[in-house]
C-alpha cells in the first residue's frame, strides 16, 4: 500500500503502514532525500515569520532545520535531544508521548543553549506534526528557557493536525484505515 503525495509542487509515493488495529500512517522519512530536504527548507523558508533562531526536536528532523539553516545563513540552531548527554551541562526535560514511538520519550535541552535561547524568538520546527505532542513538548522548552514562541512550521500535516491554523505546513497528510483508505 502507498500514498501520492503533493509537497509543495514535489511528488513522493510514501509507504503505508499499520501503528495500530484500525490506523495506518503514511511512513514520511526526509532522510537520505537530499532533493526533497533542499526542496522543503527552502519551501517553509518563503513562508517563515520573523525569528532568531530555528529548533527542531531529535532526529527526523535534523536534515530539514540543517538545510534551512544553511539557507538561511544562519550561524547556529538548536536540537531538543531524546536523552541528555555527559556533555551537557545541567538539562531542561519535557516528556512527550508520539504517535510514532512506543512509550513516553524525554526532550532535553542543556542549560548552555538554554542561555542562548533565553529572550529570543525561536522557530520550531518538525517533519510531521501529527497529535501535536512533540510541537506541545517543544513549546515547552521553549518557554522554559526563557524563548518565545515565534512560529511552528512543519513539512507535513497529519490528520486532524490539517486543521490547525496555528502550524506552518506545505501539505496535508490523513491518517488511513487498516487497509489503507484515507480516513474521513
């Protein structure tokens, strides 16, 4: 089973696959798409409010805030880890549940970047949005660290992360039935 999908004037056939009894989800994975990475940066790039730097959580996403950063001219950006580091000097944890990942997961971010983060304004961005957990875990950090909120962008949007007017996205994705029907 596959999905055709429209990014932003850019065609893929993504793959079908089950998360649970009656849910599927079209498998997005920018990784090793270096066309389609450059494609999606600069698309998001056109339609980016006004920030300082970008952020984006571990690790589907790090090709995409790499190239946009490299886009833009940006000299630094900032990753939410999935676990913290003997590097990291003291940590700010959130912990977020996603559709794509058994059991709960922890974001850190140390408190050196922290410093860096503290009154700017930070853009979030994701691969795909599809609960909204790991954007909300995201927002939190943000804030915790003193960082305002300037803008959520991501490539895709799934289900009923369609709707919201508050994400940046360059295309609907749906959720399918088990046998791989978009669901209404």
């Amino acid at each position: 089973m596959t999905y055709d999908i429209d990014i932003a004037g850019m065609q893929r056939t993504l793959p079908i696959f089950p998360i649970s009894d009656d849910t599927a989800i079209g498998a997005f994975v920018i990784f090793g798409d270096v066309e389609l990475t450059v494609h999606c940066a600069a698309e998001l790039l056109k339609r980016a409010p006004e920030y300082d730097y970008l952020i984006a959580p571990e690790a589907k996403a790090i090709p995409l805030i790499y190239e946009m950063a490299r886009q833009s001219g940006a000299e630094t950006y900032f990753l939410a880890r999935k676990k913290a580091k003997a590097y990291m000097s003291g940590v700010f944890s959130v912990e977020v549940q996603s559709i794509t990942t058994e059991g709960v997961q922890t974001l850190v971010i140390d408190t050196e970047d922290a410093k860096a983060i503290e009154g700017k304004r930070m853009l979030i961005l994701d691969d795909v949005i599809s609960t909204g957990e790991s954007l909300r875990a995201m927002e939190e950090l943000v804030t915790q660290a003193g960082g305002i909120v300037a803008g959520r962008m991501a490539i895709l949007a799934e289900g009923d992360a369609a709707k919201r007017d508050d994400i940046i996205t360059l295309a609907p994705l749906p959720l399918f039935t088990a046998d791989g029907k978009p669901k209404a």
